[in-house]
C-alpha cells in the first residue's frame, strides 16, 4: 500500500511525508504532464527505490531467463533453430546489461546487484525457476513468456522514467524477433505429427500456472502497484496485464487446437475480461521466495559463473596485475 508506515529497504514509504512538498508536487506535475524523469532530476527517495527494485528484478529476469532455454541450444532441432535460439539466449544477457545499466544510474552498483541476485536477497521472475524438460517448453518460453513480456514492458516503455523507459524500447524491439521465432517453433510442432502436438499440450499444461502467475499477483493483494501507477512506472495493473494477454493469445492457442488447463477460462461478454480459476498464489509465494523446483540450480549456475567471471573483471580493472598472475 501506499503510505501506511510500511517500510521498503529501511526506508518508510510514509516517508514520502518528508518529502519537501513544493518539490514532491512539482514532480508529481512533471509526471502528469508525461515528461520523462532523468537521472539528475529530483525525485523523492521512494521512487528511486521503488525504480531500483522493479529494474534490477527485471535485470536478473533476463539473466536467469536465459537458463532454461540456454540449455537447449545444443539441443534445438536443427542447425538454423540452435543458431536462432543462440541469438536469442544473447539478446536476453544484452537485455540484463541494458537494464543493469538503467538501474545504476540510480545510484546501485552492479556488483552490489549481482550480490544481491546470488545470495537470494533480490527477486527475479517466477517462472524462470520452473525446468525446461523437453524442445516444447523451450518454444512455450520463446513464444507465450516472450509474449507475455512484451505485453508489460510495451506498456511500461511509456512511463516516466526516461532510462528504463528507452532500455524497454530497445528490448521490445529485440523481443518481437524472439516472438516470431517462438512462434514459428510451435507451428512446427502444432502441423507436425501427434507426438509433436502431445508435447507441446503437455508443456501448456506444465507451464499455464506459472505463466499466469508471470504478471503479478491480483490487484486486491499486489503491494506495490498503487504507487508505482501512481509515478508512471507501471502504466497497466498486473490484473490487466494479464487480462492482455489473455485477449491476444488464448484464441492463438485455440485456434492451433490446444487447450488451456483451466476449466473457467472464457471471455465474459458482460465485462469484456477473462474469466478464470484464480492460480495457486500459495505456489507463487514459495517459488519467488526461493522454494520453486530449480531456484536452487539457477542462483548456483549464477554463482559459479560469477567466480568464474572474476579473472576478467579483474583483468580489465588491473590489466597489468592480470597478466603476471597467469605467467606465475
Ligand atoms: N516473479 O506488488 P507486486 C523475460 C513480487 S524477462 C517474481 O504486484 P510489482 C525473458 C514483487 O517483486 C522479463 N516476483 O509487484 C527473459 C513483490 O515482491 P517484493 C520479466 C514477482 O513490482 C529471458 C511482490 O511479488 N519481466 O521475459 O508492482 C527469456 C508483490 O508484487 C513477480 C519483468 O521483470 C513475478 N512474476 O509488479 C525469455 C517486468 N510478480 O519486491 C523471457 C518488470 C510480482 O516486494 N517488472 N513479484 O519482495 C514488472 O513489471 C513488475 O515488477 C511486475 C510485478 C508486474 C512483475
């Protein structure tokens, strides 16, 4: 909620009570009239945090995200699919680098958030800590996760602040690439033979929850929508988010022929908006707070690249040190 005395990283959201007021409003004005907030701009401290948290989660999405379809590389059908699905594993660690970028100009280090990723502190997206058992699950990432992230990230390259805001940009225009070949991956199962439609069904039926659960928990229980639709960092609810989402892909996913394992899912002709069975948000809990099937395995395969990692960071900072030290 908004205000209310809670506290976000050992500041008080009501601390925006403290805000000098002429400025806060003047911000506040500034949003509304759609110009982009810059770095050296004034901005109250909760934002900066709030923009810290959304963007290094985001950031850590991506390089964690590029796990479970990094494992199918060597396995992809076909040299063109290994080659496109090559690509596409770079383009989400180039996205991590946009968005870290984005979040450093806000006063965190990247050291400090890639320590913060590894040691669980950190959140990223729920569903990157599901396993990618077979081709099929692969192409429900390339395709419907990679939909489902355009949907939020279109919306949100509109807010208000001017950094994320043009790394989103950027990233959209790389993810439509992603999408296309997702789907194109799954018309090939989907005309393909009963076997390949089977797997494709059952990685529907495997990844649907997590899916639903991608754009956030419901309106009634989010935490921090309210303030961050208020300062334009998130133009849509997570509600409508997915309510997106569903409009443009559930009749995509029928008109192949699947089906979706939820027995309410339709459109209400009165309301407009999706009708359907509420996912386990018990689930969700326990996957972001560190108890999904891989979430161990993801943050381990993150640390030890890290270590691995540190010769170079080291040599670049200290090329003269660098260089003995192997001779040695
Ligand atoms: N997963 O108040 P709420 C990609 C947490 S990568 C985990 O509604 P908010 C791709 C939330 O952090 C693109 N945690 O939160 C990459 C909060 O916890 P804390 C991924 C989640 O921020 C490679 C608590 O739940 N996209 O597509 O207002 C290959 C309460 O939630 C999730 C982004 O990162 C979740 N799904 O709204 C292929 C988009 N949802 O921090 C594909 C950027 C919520 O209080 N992020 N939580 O401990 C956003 O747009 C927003 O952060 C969200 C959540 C809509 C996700």
């Amino acid at each position: 909620m908004y205000g209310g005395g809670n506290t976000f990283e050992g500041v008080k959201t009501d601390s925006i009570a403290l805000e000098d007021p002429a400025r806060l409003a003047e911000f506040e004005a500034r949003i509304d009239r759609g110009e982009k907030i810059e770095p050296a701009d004034w901005m109250p401290q909760l934002y900066r945090k709030q923009l810290i948290r959304m963007i290094e989660q985001h950031a850590h999405s991506e390089i964690i995200g590029a796990l479970p379809e990094g494992t199918w590389i060597t396995r992809a059908p076909g040299f063109k699919r290994k080659l496109a699905l090559m690509a596409k594993v770079q383009d989400e660690v180039g996205h991590a680098q946009l968005l870290y970028s984005a979040a450093e100009t806000l006063g965190k280090s990247r050291e400090q958030m890639i320590q913060d990723l590894i040691s669980g502190k950190s959140k990223y997206s729920n569903i990157f800590n599901y396993p990618a058992f077979t081709w099929a699950d692969s192409c429900f990432i390339s395709w419907l996760v990679d939909a489902g992230a355009i949907v939020n990230q279109l919306a949100n390259a509109k807010g208000s602040y001017g950094p994320y805001c043009r790394a989103l940009d950027r990233i959209c225009a790389e993810e439509s690439f992603h999408l296309k070949f997702g789907h194109h991956c799954v018309i090939y199962l989907a005309t393909g033979t009963e076997k390949q439609r089977q797997m494709f069904q059952e990685a529907i039926n495997r990844w649907w929850t997590p899916m639903m659960h991608f754009f956030g928990p419901a309106d009634k229980i989010s935490t921090h929508t309210e303030v961050l639709m208020k300062w334009k960092v998130k133009m849509s609810s997570n509600d409508d988010t997915r309510n997106q989402f569903l409009d443009m892909y559930v009749p995509k996913i029928w008109e192949l022929g699947f089906t979706i394992p939820d027995p309410k899912l339709k459109k209400n002709a009165e309301t407009g908006r999706w009708d359907y069975t509420e996912p386990d948000w018990e689930e969700f809990k326990r996957v972001i707070n560190g108890d999904g099937p891989c979430n161990k395995e993801r943050l381990e395969v993150r640390r030890i690249a890290e270590e691995r990692g540190r010769w170079v960071r080291e040599a670049l900072r200290s090329p003269k040190a660098a260089y003995v030290t192997p001779l040695a």
